[in-house]
C-alpha cells in the first residue's frame, strides 16, 4: 500500500487590519509622510484610524521621493494639507522639495503654531511675502530653508525683524550660481517688457566702481549680520558674499558654529579670515577638499529623488 505524507497543517492566516493602535503607529513611525498618505494609510480603516494619529505628523518630510517629481504641484499640496491638519497644530517640522507655493505656506502659517523647522528645497511658486509670514506667525520657529532659489537681500532683514531669534538659515544655491548673469536676465526682461530690447550704441554704460560691486556682491551677508545676530548654523554655498561680507556675518553672529561657504567663488580667505573661521565648530570653505563630516550640514540636492530608470 502506497503511503503518502501527511500534510503539515495550514498556518493561520494573520489578519493584518487587527493590529493594536499603538504598535501599528510604531510601524507608521518609520514610514515617510508620503508612503501613510499614498499606500499605508489607505489598506483599511484601522490603518486609516492610526495614520490620523497626530504624533504620526509631527515630524513632515516631503523630501527625497520620486512622487515629488512625478505628482502635479496641486496633488502634493493637497497632500501637505492632509499632513498638517492631522497634526492637529503639533507639528514641529515641515521640510518639502519642489511643489511648495505661497497658498501652501499661507495654509502652514495659520494652522501650524508649533512649527520649529520649515525646509524648502527648490520651490519656486512662493512670494517673501508668504515665508516670512510663516516666520511672523510661529513663536517657535529657529529654522528657515530656503535654497536653490536665491531670494532679495530685503528678505532676511524682514526675517529679522518678526524672529530675531532665528537658530538656522540654510540659502544654498547650485555649484556655479552666477549672480551677475542673473541680473542681467531679469534687467533683460525688464528692458523686453518696456519694449526697449534694442540696445543704443551710442549709450556709454557707466563702469561700476569696486566699491559698488562690493557692496552689491554682499548684499546678502550684510542683510544677515545685521539682522539674525542669534544664528549657530548658516548655509551659504554658492553665495556670491567677499572677504568684506565673511567679517561682517562673523562679527554680526557671534553664536555661529556651523558655516557652509563652499562653492562661493568671491572669498579669496587670507590667513586672519581663515583663523577667523577656524574658530567655529564646523566649516566648509571655497575649494576646501577633506571636510570633517557635520550632519547639520547635510545638504538635500535640488533634484534628490527623482528616478531616472525609465529615461
């Protein structure tokens, strides 16, 4: 008589949506903002009821994911949306790339009261107007991001003004951000929309003098020593700040510890300035090739994210 193996008896099938509360929002904890809105969150209505847990939205971080950059700019602000009304006014950071806009940030401003953090990485649709009235409007607010799109020196004077102690500004711009071409776009445009683009011959154009290109060259730092005397962290690569502006941030935010100035191609540091610098905790000079490791001074990538498989 032939005989056959008994069969192992069949494993109980795990009814996942049975989880309890809290370890289900321990799982949700290690998951990004944008994995509970698009996927977790929506698998059943227990995992719906812990992804509207608030303490889950404390901490929002839009940053670093290929829906970003696949998703409209309407689609992620309606998500942020989401994340911020289910902070329930306890959220604490907001860091975001790309898809930010003035409407959005208006949103934050009158819903987020907690807020200590707010990082934009190359958002481009948002007005001065709107991010220093997020700063207006959260006491508890000591950081700003703002990079990949340079912003007028007026607006961190406005910073200053409304949180006076602000504890980090981080206004990178990309590797080779030429400040000059820049305004002589937008002085092109200017002279297109008047209806003036034909350029005079005759017209003699009046040679700047060094100490108005200095001066102009340093608008930003002079706008930050002046204004943001409270500041340990600054990010400032790629700035077209001289030796002239360094002092003036040194002498102007005597907490500092933390400094970016790499990529900045107008800071020829002579040994004074570089025994200046050499005081602080962390800092990344022009040109500087072994940098000592600082997560402060992590930098998110303009494009960091996006998923270049299907080009």
């Amino acid at each position: 008589m032939d005989q056959y193996p008994i069969p192992l008896p069949k494993s109980p099938v795990r009814d996942w949506s049975q989880l309890p509360l809290d370890p289900l929002s321990s799982i949700f904890m290690k998951l990004g903002a944008i994995e509970i809105l698009m996927s977790a969150g929506l698998v059943c209505r227990s995992w719906l009821a812990a992804a509207r847990t608030p303490e889950l939205w404390r901490f929002v971080d839009m940053t670093r994911h290929k829906l970003v950059f696949l998703k409209n700019v309407g689609t992620m602000c309606a998500m942020a949306k989401v994340a911020i009304d289910r902070s329930g006014g306890r959220m604490e950071s907001f860091w975001a790339q790309q898809f930010v806009t003035s409407e959005l940030l208006d949103y934050i401003a009158s819903r987020a009261n907690s807020l200590k953090s707010i990082r934009l990485i190359a958002c481009l649709y948002i007005s001065d107007t709107s991010l220093v009235r997020v700063a207006e409007k959260c006491p508890l607010l000591e950081e700003i991001e703002c990079s990949y799109h340079a912003r007028p020196a007026e607006f961190y004077g406005y910073v200053g003004n409304v949180r006076p102690q602000l504890k980090r500004l981080r206004i990178h711009v990309e590797k080779g951000y030429d400040s000059d071409e820049i305004e002589r776009e937008m002085e092109e445009e200017r002279r297109q929309q008047l209806g003036s683009d034909e350029e005079d011959e005759d017209e003699e154009t009046e040679e700047e003098s060094f100490e108005a290109w200095e001066a102009r060259k340093n608008k930003d730092a002079f706008a930050i020593a002046e204004s943001l005397h409270e500041l340990r962290l600054l990010q400032m690569a790629g700035n077209s700040l001289t030796n002239k502006g360094l002092y003036a941030i040194l002498d102007g935010c005597p907490h500092l510890e933390c400094l970016d100035i790499s990529s900045c191609s107008n800071l020829p540091l002579d040994n004074k300035l570089r025994a200046r610098c050499a005081r602080l905790k962390h800092v990344w000079l022009p040109g500087q090739l072994n940098r000592v490791r600082c997560p402060d001074l992590h930098v998110i990538r303009e494009h960091e994210g996006e998923d270049y498989s299907n080009i």
